[in-house]
C-alpha cells in the first residue's frame, strides 16, 4: 500500500510542475508581447506564485505601459490639476486623455515599475482631459454636435445673445416668462413665437484642456457660424451706407450687421468710415431657431382704369372728367415665419383683410372712345406686396429704387402709369429692362427682368399693365426690380414722387 502511495504522490507532484512550469512560460510570453507591443518599455522581474492585481493602460487601442501603483499616478493627477489647472477649472477634476483606458487583470509575474516615466510621458505630450460641462446637440435623427463650456451660465448668455439675432429683448424676455401681448391693431410686426427646433442637453464629462470654450465671445460664435471658420469680409468703399451694404450681400438684415461687429457697429443707421472691415457672414449655426411674426401692412386697392363713355357734343380728341379715381386701401395681417432669421414664404399666411376705404372708378366723357397713352401722373407700386430694398443712393452711384416681393420673389412687374414703351431690351448692367415714356415729362424704366419682355417699341400700355417678371439678371446679387424714374431727361430720386415713407425697409 505505501507502494502505491508513493506512486501517486509522485504523479500529483508531476502534474503540479508541469502546470506552473507550462504556465510560467505562459506569462513570460505574455508579458514579452505586452512588452513588445508597449508604448513604453518594460521588463520581467520575477514570478510570483501569488497573483497581484494590475492595471493596464491603453492609448488608442494599443497599450502604453503596466501601472504598478495607479494610486501614485492617481495622486500625480490631482497634484498637476492643483498646481496647474485648479485656477481656470475650478471645481473639476483632471483625468487621463479621452483617448486611454484602463484595463485590469491579475497575474503571476513581477515587472518592471515604470509609473514615472507613464506620468512622464503624459507631462510631455499633455494627454489630460478635464472634467466640465458636455452639451450635446439633438433632433430627431440623433446628437448631431457637441461642445464643452467651462460655465454654463456663459453657455446661457451666449445663447441669449444668439437669439437676439432674432427677436428683441423685450420679446426674447416675454417667451421666457410666457406672458403674451394682444394681435396688431396697427401697422408693423410683432413677434408672436420664438422655438428652437434642436435639443441642449448637458452632462458633466471629460473633454480635451484644449477643447473647453472659457468665453461668452467663443460660445456665441461657435452658436452663429458651427464649424465654419470660412468667415466673408467687406471693405467699406466712399458713399457706403449699411443698408447698401445690406444690399450687396443677399439682404443680410441690418441688425445682424451690428451684432456680428461688435466692436465696429453700434446701431442701424451709423456712418461707415471708408476701408472699415467688416464681417457679413450669414450663419450656418449648429441650431434651428424658428420666430413667427405677425405683420400687418397697408395695401392698395387700385381703382379699376377710367370708364369713358362716349359723348357726341365733346370735340373728337379732348375728354371732360366726370369723376375724378381714388384708390382705396386695405389692412391685410400675415403671420409669417422665419427659419434663423430668412422669410420662408412657403409657410407665410394671410390672417385677415379688413376693407378700410373702397376705390372709385373716374368716369370720363370722351369724343371718341380711344385708349390714352398719356400718364395721369397718379401712380401705382410696380410689384405686389413691395418692400425697399435700396434706396436712392444707398451705395455709392446707386440712381434708383429697388423692390423685392415679399412673398413672391419672382412675381409680377407693373407699368406704374399710362405711356408708350421707347426701349424694350438687354442692356449690360441693367440685364433684361424696359423704358416707358409717360409723354408727361416723365420716363420710368424696369430693370433686372428675368427675361426679355414680350412688349413692343411703340405700344401703348396703361397702368397696371403686366411688363414681365422679377429677375436678377444683368449685374445683380439676388431677384428685385430697380425702379428708375427720369425727368425732363435727368434722373430724379423716385421717393420724390413716390409714397416711399409708407413702405417697410427691408430688414430681415
């Protein structure tokens, strides 16, 4: 029986160096190839035939180094975020890169200690990452963008700032608190709605020292402009005013000319200094922000053209006013909606229309019923729903008066009075345009058509007669009609003859 003992306790010793024996070589190995595949290079001391617990660090996916006391490296943290980030970080905590993790494992070997050198190599290339305030933004397809602040309250006033592009402050503080002002009863707009369209939510996590915005100023431009870096610049030329610089680039509104130049502008009306740079960048903002407005304006309701009624005992050729025209006019509400500060016209809507005075055909008596060429000198707008876009002189050399529809950028042009078209043509600058002599000592012409109008040299047109379309064609940064008024063959500021003054300007 002591025989077999002997026999069996032999083999169970076999067995026992066999396994660490294979398992040795097993770590050895292992060891090697984290040692081989390292950042930082460490050698084998010793096996143990307990196991100790370690910690792996990895950068990227591939591994830096095996901490022997990640407490030492832990500690080294917190001293390099007292000594070094505490001041601009208050509160926070200090971490390795977001690019490395930790992994941990226990095994049978000794290595090497090469914890200063992992807290070395993090000194050296900076791989720190700070604990602060992560907004994500989102709709309904996801988080589209991130960005950390270093104070939410900056977030917030830069945010406000942003939707002050918008709205004003008393509107802007009204939607905060919900309160509501009563519909318009008279002409103007009013802001009715203010919503953004994405989501902000915040989280505290770790983000790059480098990445963290620490500026009211750095929010708000990362709010108007994302990503891009590609910003437009305009050098103010003699005779620029902002509304003509407005003009040139798309109807950018005056206001967000002020508030994209803060330190350059200061109001809507300010005199430009020659060579004066400035930003008229529109936004491609991270966020979908959409106003609705209300606007009510004052439109024409055009007397229908003179009733002649034939009359034997008036001389052939000559006409006895019976009645003298008047237009009438009506207040029309629109509700319109802007998506970051654009008019969609897509989704504006007519809210009402209340009839204030009705028109009143003239009624003639005339020799023979014949269709006058010559201007009543009583005009009408050349466009629906006409809005100033420039006025006489708004940029330097600028002779006329432009017009954009509203709601219809490319709808129809009207002859303002009764003549007989002289010019019907293309010409350079002024692209597709038309001249109508009103045989009263005036000329107006039409110009930026977007096609060559189906009128003839010699026609007679009246008022309110269809000269073709808006367009932009010639030299021309967008769809409008530039309305030129001539007298006694000099051109004259049409506002002198026109009620400019009871038209909007744009300013969206």
């Amino acid at each position: 029986m002591k025989k077999y003992s002997v026999y069996i306790v032999s083999f169970i010793l076999a067995l026992i160096c066999t396994f660490y024996i294979s398992n040795l070589f097993k770590f050895k190995d292992v060891l090697i190839s984290a040692k081989n595949s390292s950042i930082i290079e460490q050698k084998i001391i010793a096996y143990s035939k307990e196991s100790k617990l370690y910690h792996k660090i990895y950068k990227e996916g591939k591994l830096l180094a095996i901490m022997s006391d990640k407490e030492k490296v832990d500690r080294f943290l917190v001293e390099h975020y007292n000594k070094n980030y505490k001041e601009k970080f208050p509160n926070s905590k200090l971490n390795y890169g977001i690019e490395y993790y930790i992994e941990s494992e226990y095994n049978f070997y000794q290595i090497e200690n090469v914890d200063d050198k992992i807290i070395n190599y993090l000194k050296d290339n900076n791989d720190f990452s700070i604990l602060t305030n992560e907004i994500s933004f989102s709709n309904e397809n996801g988080v589209f963008a991130k960005i950390y602040v270093n104070d939410i309250a900056d977030f917030e006033t830069a945010k406000k700032r942003f939707l002050l592009n918008f709205v004003n402050e008393e509107s802007l503080e009204r939607f905060e608190s919900g309160s509501t002002t009563d519909e318009l009863t008279t002409y103007g707009r009013r802001d009715i709605s203010l919503e953004i369209k994405d989501k902000a939510i915040i989280n505290k996590a770790y983000a790059p020292v480098d990445k963290v915005m620490l500026s009211v100023e750095e929010i708000f431009e990362y709010l108007c402009y994302g990503e891009n870096k590609e910003k437009k610049y305009y050098v103010v030329q003699e005779g620029d005013t902002l509304e003509g610089v407005s003009f040139k680039h798309n109807n950018i509104s005056t206001r967000l000319l002020v508030l994209i130049n803060p330190n350059i502008l200061t109001r809507t009306n300010q005199i430009l200094e020659p060579g004066t740079i400035l930003n008229v960048t529109y936004f491609t903002s991270p966020l979908t922000v959409q106003v609705k407005k209300e606007n009510m304006v004052n439109e024409p309701i055009y007397a229908l053209n003179p009733h002649y009624i034939e009359d034997s005992e008036v001389i052939v050729g000559t006409q006895v006013i019976e009645s003298e025209s008047e237009n009438g006019y009506q207040n029309v509400l629109y509700e319109e909606v802007y998506i970051n500060g654009v008019l969609q016209p897509s989704l504006t809507v007519k809210k009402s229309v209340k009839r204030i005075k009705e028109p009143i055909q003239a009624v003639i008596r005339v020799g023979s019923k014949i269709v006058p060429s010559i201007g009543t000198g009583d005009y009408i707008w050349p466009i629906d729903n006409p809005v100033v876009s420039c006025l006489w002189m708004c940029y330097f050399n600028h002779r006329g008066l432009d017009f954009i529809n509203i709601y219809n950028p490319y709808g129809n042009i009207y002859a303002i009075d009764n003549g007989i078209v002289i010019k019907n043509e293309y010409s350079g600058n002024w692209g597709y345009m038309v001249t109508i002599d009103h045989q009263n000592g005036y000329q107006t012409s039409y110009a930026h058509m977007n096609q060559l109008s189906n009128l003839e040299v010699g026609q007679t047109i009246q008022k309110g007669d269809i000269i073709g379309m808006i367009g932009s064609s010639g030299y021309s940064t967008g769809p409008h009609l530039h309305l030129e008024f001539w007298k006694e063959g000099e051109r004259i500021d049409p506002c002198t003859i026109l009620a400019c003054d009871t038209l909007q300007s744009n300013q969206y």
